[in-house]
C-alpha cells in the first residue's frame, strides 16, 4: 500500500490485517510508519520510499501483487501538487510493469471534465489516466466529498458551522454532490481485491443523498444540536478570499483550504452505480455519517486526521546541533528542573502538551503567536492534537510536528509555523538520585539570514518567562515538589536522549 500513513491508508492497513491479508506498508517516512499501532503486526512489512524517484518505489514493490495508490501530494509543504503528483504517478506506473503488479487500486476524486474541473479534481483525473496507460490493470474508484472523523473537508465544514451562527458564503454552497462516509470507501477498496469484474474499469462511489453544501451545513447543525445557520451566498465572493477566510476559522490551513474550496465549486454526482451491485454494502446517509463523525470527534476516537499528511524529515536531518562547527548559526535555550518523582509521573505530562490542554504558562502569548502565524499563511494553534492523551512521530501538534516519541525518556517537535529558520523544541528526562527525575527543556534555532537573526533576539526575552514558566507549569501539573531548578543551562545539548 503506497500512502500508508494517510488519511485513507491508516485505516485501510487495519481492515486488510482484520481479513487477514499480508500488508506492505510503504510511506515516505519511516519514522511514522513505525508509530502506527499495526506496525507491530507480524503480518505488516515496512518499507520507505519516494514514489517521484523510480528506484526507491521499485525497491518498496518488490514481492507485491497487488497496490492500492493512495498518494495525494496536496500538502501546504507543496507548492506544485498537481506536478508532484503526476511525475509520481508516472514513476509508480512504469514501476508496477518492472515489478508485475497484478492489480492497481487507485482513490481518486469525482468530477466530470466537461464542468471546467479544478486544479485538484483535474490532477485527480490526470493521476488516473496515468496510471490506466500502463500495463497493469487499474481499477478507479472516484468519490466526492468524504465524511469522516479527521477528514479536512469535515473539519472545514464542522469548525465553520461551530463557530459562525452567521455566514456570507461564496455560491459554491449552491452546488450538489454525493458525499460518501469512510466507512463505505473502505468497503469499496476491500471489495476490489476479491471482485475481479472491477479490474480495468472506473467507478463513481457516493452515498445515497444527492444535496447541496448548505444542507451539509443544515445537517451539521442538526447533529451537533446547534440553531441552523443563517447563510447567505454571495456570487462574486473570490476562492482565494474564501480559503484565507477558512484559514482564518478552521484548522485547515489556506495552502489546502484553497484547492478545497475551489473543488466545490464543481457538482460531484455519480453517473452510474454499478459498483454498488458488484461490492454490495449499505451506505450510509449524509446524516448518519456526519453523526458517526461528530461522535468520533468528540470522543477523541480518530483514527486517522487530514493534518497526518506531509513528509516528516529523517531526525538526524532535522537536528541543528552541528550547526556551529559546520560553520553556520546556532541558538540554543536550555534549562532543567529537577522534580521528586518519577519519569513516568512527568512524562504523562509532558506528552499532553498542546491542544485543549494547552503549554501550562503564558496562554495568552501562545495564542497570539498562533492568531500571527494563522495572519501569515501558517497553520496556527487551531490544528490541536488528534488525542489529548498520546502522541505518536509524525503527528501534528498544533503548530509543531512530532519529530520523535521515546514513552517517558524524549519528546521532539519541530515547528512548522512561519518562522525564518529552523525551530526545534525538545523535552528530555532522565533519572536524577534517589527517587527524582531531571527534565531538560531546550530550543533549538537555525536562523535564515538577517531576518532569522532578527526574530531570535526578539523572541529570546520572552524565554525567560516562557520556558521557565512551562517547566514549573508541568512539574505542578504532576503534583511533583521542585527540588532544584528550574535554571538555564551553558554548553551543548545533548543529541540523544
């Protein structure tokens, strides 16, 4: 399975093992891979690979018979999706020949050419045929909006509804489709590899309700026990003016809300159902799935979330710490804190931060740079954390990225707001005499020219209170007395935990 680690991938490998199917699991980093829960299946390969590079995704294919593609390139790291993905799809075609793939199971997005497609549907579209002129026999399964717990275009609908009684929308709220739950798309795929009347051939997938964004919104309402929404369309209202608007309300940051909202201007409607009689199942109404979705939500069950997406950088790449002999710039703000208790004790702390539960002092700073970052085109604060409780490499931590998760030992998050340089922030433990635990706090920062240099003596001062404040912040959370600290360090920071 290529694109193991996405939204729809992290799921399908669960159900595949369920049904007792072998699952090689590919992604570019193996870093998250190793973090999903199934990866500890004896039954699950993992396997890294860059499917734009034709011999890393050969290697990845090697002993496969057949491949779900599942790649999808429209990340705010990626500025050319649409190129991204067709320069894949080729590698991944002439790679699936060399290798002699029976079957290919590709995931793509319903539109119809004729209605003047956007980039992201018609890179879909582009993605499919690609991979059909190759040898290998395709199956296509088109689907329009789908519901699920996690899903970005659910996230846009359930924070705008959420948090706006009133609406000036674009007319594309107008426009009908055929949403479809996660649940059903996961069906369809598991039914491609035992129906082999469905190889070579192209399949619309929808839900049984035929509606309009509005009366998605209406139903959201309905579901979350909110008053309907007043909305009003506004024709001339621009895509982009609409995506920095959603960027601005919802988690779902403006590079991913744009090619969303200007996929919903196109209706998505199934043309024909046929598969519907090959893989029979029962799909479920727009109302039940968005239920089911909102249930999940709330309850922190998800499985999988849209902000999963994007390539998380090998560690050692992504650490700073030879900087200064290599002959670049290194900042460093290192302090400890020595608590009576344990690393366990510390740690189900440590692993909370973020999210509802926020950075334990100065809340209000937090927040501003989340609102400055959103301001800038940065994914701010509002992405959260998919659990409150666990996290795992790869995962989105409001506007950081779990670069690596050592239970009770490190934490290391790499920051992806807009910042001129690289930022790291890295927590880690260690036993400290009888019955006590040393926790050492340390910032990295990799300035990018004078205006990095800049942003870290501006920020620096407000160190003092921050980082100090977050230790002694955490250290009361655990109901832990201080014993020492906390205090700035001196010297280099350790690489390894």
């Amino acid at each position: 399975m290529v694109g193991a680690t996405g939204y729809v991938g992290g799921r399908l490998v669960p159900r595949l093992l369920e049904l007792g199917y072998p699952v090689v699991a590919i992604s570019r980093s193996i870093q998250k891979l190793r973090s999903r829960v199934w990866a500890r299946n004896p039954a699950v390969t993992l396997r890294s690979a860059d499917v734009t590079r034709a011999e890393s995704i050969l290697a990845a294919l090697e002993g496969c018979q057949r491949a779900f593609y599942l790649v999808h390139s429209m990340d705010p790291s990626n500025r050319d999706f649409a190129d991204t993905d067709r320069r894949a799809a080729r590698c991944f075609a002439q790679a699936a020949e060399t290798v002699g793939l029976e079957h290919i199971i590709y995931l793509g997005g319903l539109g119809h050419e004729e209605t003047n497609l956007s980039e992201h549907l018609r890179s879909r579209a582009e993605v499919s045929k690609i991979l059909q002129a190759g040898a290998i026999p395709v199956t296509t399964l088109r689907a329009a909006m789908i519901i699920g717990s996690g899903r970005a275009s659910f996230e846009m609908l359930r924070y705008l509804v959420d948090r706006l009684p009133v609406m000036i929308t674009p007319g594309w709220v107008k426009t009908i489709s055929q949403p479809i739950a996660i649940r059903n798309v996961l069906n369809y795929l598991m039914g491609c590899l035992t129906c082999e009347a469905v190889r070579g051939r192209t399949y619309d997938i929808g839900g049984p309700d035929v509606l309009s964004y509005r009366a998605l919104m209406d139903l959201y309402a309905d579901a979350a026990g909110l008053p309907r929404r007043f909305i009003l369309p506004l024709p001339g209202f621009k895509p982009w003016l609409s995506a920095y608007w959603i960027s601005l309300i919802t988690p779902v940051n403006v590079s991913l809300a744009r090619p969303l909202v200007e996929g919903l201007r196109n209706p998505a409607v199934c043309r024909e159902n046929e598969i519907r009689t090959l893989i029979p199942q029962e799909l479920l109404s727009c109302q039940v799935a968005i239920q089911l979705a909102l249930r999940n939500s709330l309850q922190h069950d998800i499985e999988t979330h849209w902000s999963d997406a994007g390539y998380l950088p090998p560690e050692e790449t992504s650490y700073p710490g030879d900087s200064n002999w290599s002959g670049g710039t290194l900042y460093c703000d290192r302090r400890s804190i020595v608590v009576q208790g344990s690393q366990a004790e510390l740690w189900h702390h440590i692993v909370r931060i973020g999210g509802q539960n926020g950075y334990y002092y100065g809340m209000a700073l937090w927040r501003l740079r989340g609102i400055m970052d959103r301001l800038v085109g940065g994914p701010g604060d509002q992405r959260g954390r998919r659990d409150p409780e666990e996290v795992y490499a790869g995962d989105a931590l409001d506007f950081w990225r779990v670069l690596a998760v050592a239970p009770n030992q490190r934490l290391r998050l790499l920051a992806e707001m807009k910042v001129p340089g690289i930022a790291i922030l890295d927590f880690q433990l260690s036993p400290y005499g009888q019955g006590q635990t040393r926790l050492v706090q340390t910032a990295w920062f990799v300035p990018r020219g004078l205006l990095g240099l800049l942003y870290w003596l501006a920020v620096t001062p407000l160190h003092n209170f921050v980082f100090t404040g977050m230790l002694n912040g955490i250290a009361k959370a655990a109901g832990l007395i201080v014993v020492r600290g906390p205090e700035k360090l001196d010297g280099p920071a350790d690489k390894a935990a």
